[in-house]
C-alpha cells in the first residue's frame, strides 16, 4: 500500500507543535508578557478579574487562530487546556475563560490609549535583530529592508468619529475612513514583520485647512525610526509619492533606500534618465529575460541620486502590456556587476508589503471585520494586536514546517495548520517548553 508522504510529516509536525509553539514564544518573544503588562489599563484594579497581558495575548490568539467574529472568541478557543496553557506563558492562576463583553469593555473604555501597545512591534524586531535571525537577508549583507506604505484599515457610511478621513465619491455620497502608515521588515523569501504604525487621521478640531495623509504620515515616522534605530543600517523601499528632494534629504546618509517611479512621477527627472540612458550604452546589461539600464550621479535640488530601469516580459496573461517596466530610483551607486541583485533582491521587495502583510492582515485575519464600529483606540489595538500574530505566525511556520511551502505540502493549506494549531493549543499541555531552541528562515 502506497504511504501517504503528507500525511505521516502532517503527524510527525503535530507531536511537537505544542512544545514548539510554546518555545518560539519563550526564545524570540521573551519580553512579550512585561510589555503587554506595560499597557494602559482604565479599570479599576481592585475589581478585575483578568489582567491586561491575558486580555491582550487573548485576542492575539484569537488572531493566530483565525477566529471569524469577536463575537464568537471565546467559544472558539474553549478547550480542555486553553487556561492553562495562558497560565503557563503568563504565569498567571486564573480558572476561567474570559467573556466577550470583557473583552470589548477593556480595549472600548472610556480614555483607554492604545500609545503603549503600539510600541511593542517595535521591540520585539530589536530583539529579533539582536539574536541575529534575519541577517543573512541583509542586502549587501549589511542593509535590512524595511517597507513603508499605507493601507486602508475601516471605513464608515457615517462619521465615527472626529479624526475620520472624509472622502467624497463620483456620485456625490460621502464615506469615512481611517488609514494606517506601517513599516514592516521585509526579506525575500516572501516574510514581513511589522515594525511600527503612524495611524493617517486629522486632529480633532473640525476646523482644519487639510486632511492628514500618507506624505505627512511618512515625516512623522521617519524620525521616530532613525531614533527608534541609531544604530542599525536600513534600506527603505517607498512608492513614487516619495520621490521629491524633501523626503529624500530627510533620509540620514548612512541609510539606503529604493523609490519606485512610475513615467508621470518625478517628470523632470525621468525625462533627463531617458535622455541620458541612450547616450550611457555602457551602463546596459541583460541577464536571462531580463534588461536594465541605470544612470548614476544625477541630480535635483542637492540630492543625488541614481536610476534603475529594468524591463522583462510580463508573467500577467491579462497585463495591458507585454513588457514588464519598472523604474527605481535609489541613493546606491550602481555598477554592471550589483544592479541585478540590488533590483531583485532590494527594490523589487516592496511588493512583499502588499502581497504578503496587507492582504494577510485583511483577509486572513479578517481585519476588516472586527472592531469596525468601537472606538478609534480598540481599532489601533486590533491593528496591532493582529500584527502581534501575524509575526508570531510566521515564526511558528518555519520553526515547525520550515517554509511556506512545506506547510502548504504537508497541510494543504495554510487554514488548515492554523486549524490544527488551535486544535493542539486548546486540548493539549504545552509541555516543558522554557527550554533554548534555534530557528533559521534560511530553509525557507
């Protein structure tokens, strides 16, 4: 009888995910239990019966295991273990599970702030960069790259409340929303981890000129990561909204970045790359399908700059175009023998942010759904809280399947290992887990 390969690795990875899931956490979330205990709490403490690390490390589970409705979170991981297991990563005593409506009552309180919780992203990516984890994806094995763009996270058929965007469609009827500017660590076998967040909203007064957007978003959080990061050495991979001198002289000189280009951004400077790349026929080179043209030292308003053109027959039969053109502007000096690799290992990354963080967050974790009509704060909190899981998640992959696509061999799907994690979670003991364990996402 012919074995079923899939099958017998699907129950060999089961036997340890349990301890292996408890070790992740002990070995590259340690801090994970203080700095959630670090967060705002409004109640009052005499009368709680649940603290606010098992409230937050609650709901990232319910992210983790991919529970469809806050309304349904508790049910959904009731099991057999479910309270000890939290007890055990939090060493807490408690003998029941939390409820629903404790759950919205905390993160819908009058006052409560989300500002503590919002910080945590950030530490835990120091941490993981301290244990040196991710540093073989360096680029030039010295840049780590760090993806910058905005994404929509609710929106509203009435105003939710006074920092709502406002945008009016074609047939005159107005929506609200709220949007979010995130920095996620991005390497190339298709990863990202979160780093930090610049929520895209107006002040409170009723009374302003403009509305907040994604350009402003960007200067606010460009500081708080080259304070946040003295040390550290990033590239940034960034849309054509960037491309201008300010953000470019605002980038510090020891770090790196790629700034996508479409033909109608940066007009003045696209045309001078066009004039130029015909006369620099030296700085041409092809490799398999595809080609690239760069031009170095060009400069606008004291920045400079160089320029990447590559084009490729394009893998989308319902593409407008056959050809593939992308167009990448950068602070590298690009010679023959580093413009394939700083392409594609560097700038072309930034589309790991929307295909594999956004459309993760949204769809997998059904982002869209929860929380949509509570306070701005839990809306900040589930944001977090979701991405909190997702990077969770990813190191649960690679250190029980190694990649992607071994879980996808081995389970068929993703849904289906998160269905058989939760299920191990909820009815069976973590086991000794506080032990040291290694993990590389060099097999992936």
């Amino acid at each position: 009888m012919k074995k079923n390969l899939s099958s017998e690795k699907a129950l060999k990875v089961m036997d340890t995910l349990n301890l292996k899931f408890g070790k992740i956490l002990y070995n590259y979330f340690p801090d994970l239990k203080k700095l959630l205990k670090n967060t705002d709490d409004k109640r009052h403490q005499s009368y709680i019966d649940y603290p606010r690390e098992y409230i937050h490390l609650f709901s990232i589970l319910s992210f983790l295991f991919r529970v469809k409705s806050s309304n349904t979170t508790s049910i959904s991981l009731l099991g057999r273990k479910t309270i000890d297991n939290i007890n055990a990563l939090l060493n807490t005593n408690l003998d029941k599970i939390i409820n629903n409506g404790t759950l919205s009552y905390f993160y819908n309180y009058e006052d409560y702030s989300s500002d503590e919780l919002l910080k945590i992203p950030t530490k835990l990516i120091k941490t993981i960069i301290r244990k040196r984890t991710l540093e073989k994806y360096r680029l030039q094995n010295k840049y780590y790259l760090i993806a910058i763009d905005g994404t929509g996270i609710a929106s509203f058929k009435t105003r939710h409340c006074n920092k709502c965007l406002k945008k009016t469609r074609k047939d005159g009827s107005v929506y609200y929303f709220h949007n979010v500017l995130t920095a996620q660590l991005v390497i190339n076998s298709g990863y990202t981890f979160p780093i930090d967040f610049e929520f895209i909203e107006n002040t409170d007064n009723k009374k302003y000129n403009k509305q907040d957007s994604e350009y402003n978003a960007f200067k606010r959080i460009l500081p708080r990561l080259i304070k946040k990061f003295p040390q550290e050495f990033f590239c940034l991979l960034l849309d054509g909204l960037y491309a201008d001198s300010v953000i470019m002289s605002k980038i510090p000189n020891r770090w790196k970045f790629f700034i996508a280009l479409k033909d109608k951004d940066f007009k003045t400077v696209n045309e001078d790359f066009d004039g130029l790349k015909k006369l620099l026929k030296k700085n041409y080179v092809e490799y398999g399908e595809q080609s690239f043209n760069f031009v170095n030292d060009m400069e606008y308003k004291d920045c400079k700059f160089s320029i990447i053109e590559s084009k490729e027959p394009h893998s989308s039969p319902n593409a407008k175009s056959p050809t593939l053109k992308l167009k990448y502007l950068t602070n590298f000096h690009i010679t023959k023998s580093n413009v394939i690799k700083l392409l594609n290992k560097g700038g072309r990354l930034r589309g790991i942010i929307e295909n594999e963080g956004y459309n993760v967050l949204k769809n997998y974790y059904f982002l869209e759904h929860l929380y949509k009509i509570k306070s701005l704060e839990a809306i900040k909190s589930t944001i977090v809280l979701a991405c909190l899981a997702y990077t969770i998640f990813q190191f649960i992959i690679i250190g029980t399947c190694k990649s992607k696509d071994n879980v996808k061999f081995i389970f068929k799907t993703l849904n289906a290992f998160t269905n058989k994690l939760k299920e191990m979670f909820i009815n069976y003991s973590l086991g000794d887990f506080k032990k040291n364990m290694r993990i590389s996402f060099d097999s992936s």
